[in-house]
C-alpha cells in the first residue's frame, strides 16, 4: 500500500499548490506605467477597446538578451517598435489602424487599415524629439457602426521625459526562481518522509 | 522501466504538470447576461447584468450600448461588484424599438480581458 499512500500525499501537495497559486499567469513580464513588472503589464483602454501596448526600442533589441518591453513612459529617444495586443477578441476580425502624433496633434507615422489575424498590430516610429505623443488605435467596428474617431483608444506615451523613473527590478522573476526551489525541495524532501522507518531489531 | 511514485523526478513532474493545468482554468468566466444574446424582447427594463465567475479585478470595466444609429445610450453608470460571482451591472434610460449592441469587459487578477458583444432588439 506504501506507493498508494505515497501517490495520495502527492495529489494532496499538488492540489494545495495549485490552489494557492492558480492566479499566477505564467510567462508575465511587462512593464506597468509605473515601471514596475506586474500582472496586468501595460493595459491601456477605453470604453470601448483595450490593449496591452508594448514599446520596443531599436538600441535595446541590439543587446544579446530579450528587450524587456517599454510601458508608455520610453526612456529614449530613436526608432522605435511598438506593439497593440489586441485583447478584445471580436477586435482581433475587425479592420484597424494606427497613428502616431505628436502633443501638437502632428502625424508622424500610421498604418493602413488591415485585420490583425495575430491579434496585434505593430507601427514603426522614430522618436527623434523628446516629448510627448499620442498612439491612437482606430477600429472599424461593424458591430456598433460609429464614428471611429469617437471610439478610438487615445495612448499617452512620454519619450525620454526627465522623470521617468528607472523601471523596479523584475521581481517575478525571484518569485518563479522561489516557488521552483520550493517545488524541487518537496518533491525531493517529501518522498523521504513518507517512507516507512526501517524495522529494527 | 518500473517507475516508483517516491521517485523525485516522477513526483516534481506530476506536481508541475497538475499546477500548469490549473492555471489554464483560473480566468474569469461569462456565467449570465441580461438582456440575453439575440434576444427580442416587448419589454426592456433598462437593466444590464452580466455576472462572472473566476479573479475579476476592479480594473478597467465596461458596460454600454449603443443603437442602430451608431449612438451610445446608455446612462454611463457601469457598476462592478466583485464577488465570487463578480456583477457587471449598468442602466440605461427607456429606449425605443430599435437594434442595439451591448460591449461588456471585465479583467480578471491574472490581467487577463474577459470581453464581449450581445445583441438584442426591442420590438414593437
């Protein structure tokens, strides 16, 4: 029955885990607004429409790590990627398009009106001033037939703007290193206490 | 090969697989809404309820309806009541027959968008 029990007492771990963390997104790593890494990353919406908005800058992609992405407070100025996850799902089967302006209200750069089958859409911009801009996301919402302009989802994005705050060190990263050393310790430790004591003469 | 369930190896892939499995069922969930999808209805009493299971945060939600005209008429007063089932609720004022659109979002804890559109009319 020794292995009966012991399969018992590990369902029982694997369930306590499991509940405990059941709210944990595996693989998060964005930047909020704040700079903080959190669960929600950079969510940006409106009424209508949000978006997990993400600014990859060209000088971090050159380095030989993955380019932590940018919330909407970019550190410096110079070309720059940015992406929309689009994560309203009727969203993702309508025509969208996006622009990029200036505080003035200038265009600097924009995209055509296209489905994103992937559920993102990414513009290329080069942030040559600091300053702040807007990164506007249009939709052609067949479902509720208005004005696109009155729908459409207004991103503030501050470039290279003294005060930006250094982002926080990445601490979900040191939570998924513990919770792994946690795991490995049970699964190691916890065998050997359920094995019956020798009998002894 | 015997596989010996005291074995580590065995039990930390058991324990890791039985987590991932959990957390692919932790978002939130669509339980009810009111008006019901495609629904016709003589009477309307200007009442949205959506109800969700799952960690629904109070984080950026939304309740409106809009018309056939493209013109938003609900009262703006999206209410969220977070609960074990978590409660969308929002009113508009007495609207005519017409067709109407209903967009609703919730954003559970795990920052995961729970969204949607319903449709419904209000006949003569």
């Amino acid at each position: 029955m020794r292995p009966v029990n012991t399969f018992i007492a590990f369902l029982l771990l694997a369930l306590t885990l499991s509940d405990s963390f059941a709210s944990i997104p595996l693989g998060a790593s964005r930047k909020s607004a704040r700079g903080t890494i959190d669960m929600y990353g950079c969510l940006q919406g409106n009424e209508y429409y949000i978006v997990n908005f993400a600014a990859y800058p060209a000088e971090a992609a050159k380095g030989k790590k993955l380019p932590v992405p940018e919330c909407i407070n970019i550190p410096a100025t110079g070309n720059t990627l940015i992406t929309l996850d689009l994560l309203d799902r009727d969203v993702r089967h309508k025509e969208v398009a996006v622009k990029v302006l200036k505080e003035g209200g200038q265009l600097i750069s924009e995209t055509p009106y296209s489905i994103a089958k992937q559920g993102n859409t990414s513009i290329g911009v080069n942030f040559s001033i600091a300053g702040k801009y807007q990164v506007v996301l249009y939709v052609k919402d067949t479902d509720f037939n208005m004005d696109n302009e009155l729908t459409a989802l207004h991103i503030p994005v501050a470039v290279a703007m003294p005060g930006n705050e250094p982002a926080a060190k990445n601490t979900m990263t040191g939570f998924f290193v513990l919770l792994g050393l946690i795991i490995i310790g049970l699964a190691f430790f916890v065998p050997h206490l359920l094995r019956p004591a020798k009998a002894t003469d | 090969m015997k596989i010996r369930i005291s074995n580590p190896f065995f039990s930390l892939t058991f324990i890791l697989a039985w987590t991932v499995a959990q957390n692919a069922f932790a978002e939130g969930v669509l339980i009810k809404g009111e008006p019901e999808d495609k629904a016709q209805l003589s009477q309307f009493d200007g009442k949205l309820n959506f109800w969700f299971s799952g960690n629904v945060s109070e984080r950026d939600p939304s309740l409106i309806v809009v018309n056939s005209r493209g013109q938003r008429v609900d009262n703006h007063d999206v209410k969220l009541d977070i609960a074990s089932r978590s409660h969308l609720r929002a009113t508009t004022p007495k609207l005519p027959p017409d067709h109407y659109v209903i967009r609703y979002r919730v954003v559970t804890e795990d920052g995961l968008v729970v969204s949607g559109i319903r449709k419904f009319s209000i006949t003569q």
